[in-house]
C-alpha cells in the first residue's frame, strides 16, 4: 500500500491529538465522528489508539468531517468546503 506510512511517529502523534481535541472541543463521541466521516468507529478506535495507521483516505475523511486540516505542515484552521455544484442558498 503506497500510503501506508506517510507519517511521522511524531505526526501520527499530533493527528491523534488534534482528533482527540477537536472531539472534546465540540462535545462529540467517536461514533458521531466516524458516522460524519464515513468510517467504522471500529477503525477510528484503532487509528486514535495507535493500533492501525492513517491511510490517506482515512486523514481526508476526517479533515472533511471535521472542517479542518490535521496534515503536519499545514494551517489547522477551519476548512473551506468546496461549494462547486452546490445547490444549497446562501
């Protein structure tokens, strides 16, 4: 798998946390989170626990579930959502 290890032992770290942050930030359980980003809560227990690492669709999901950048080296602000074929109104 090409993906497999796109991170630092030091990142994985620091995504974990950022999850874990963002989880209590927003009062949120780990079920709502992975029903937002489409995985199993199966797989977002192992990723945060350190058993399973992040693929890149994975870290994506959740970026997109959560609104915001948990990749090293970038801004962790919140995430612009594209509105490209939105149908919703302002």
């Amino acid at each position: 798998m090409a993906d497999r290890h796109l991170f630092s032992d030091d990142d994985v770290e620091g995504i974990i946390s950022r999850v874990r942050e963002e989880l209590a930030r927003r009062r949120i359980s780990r079920q709502r989170l992975a029903d937002d980003a489409r995985i199993s809560v199966s797989t977002l227990e192992k990723v945060l626990s350190g058993r399973r690492t992040f693929t890149l669709a994975t870290l994506v999901r959740l970026e997109e579930a959560l609104g915001v950048s948990l990749r090293p080296g970038r801004p962790s602000g919140p995430k612009r959502r594209s509105t490209a074929g939105s149908t919703r109104c302002p």
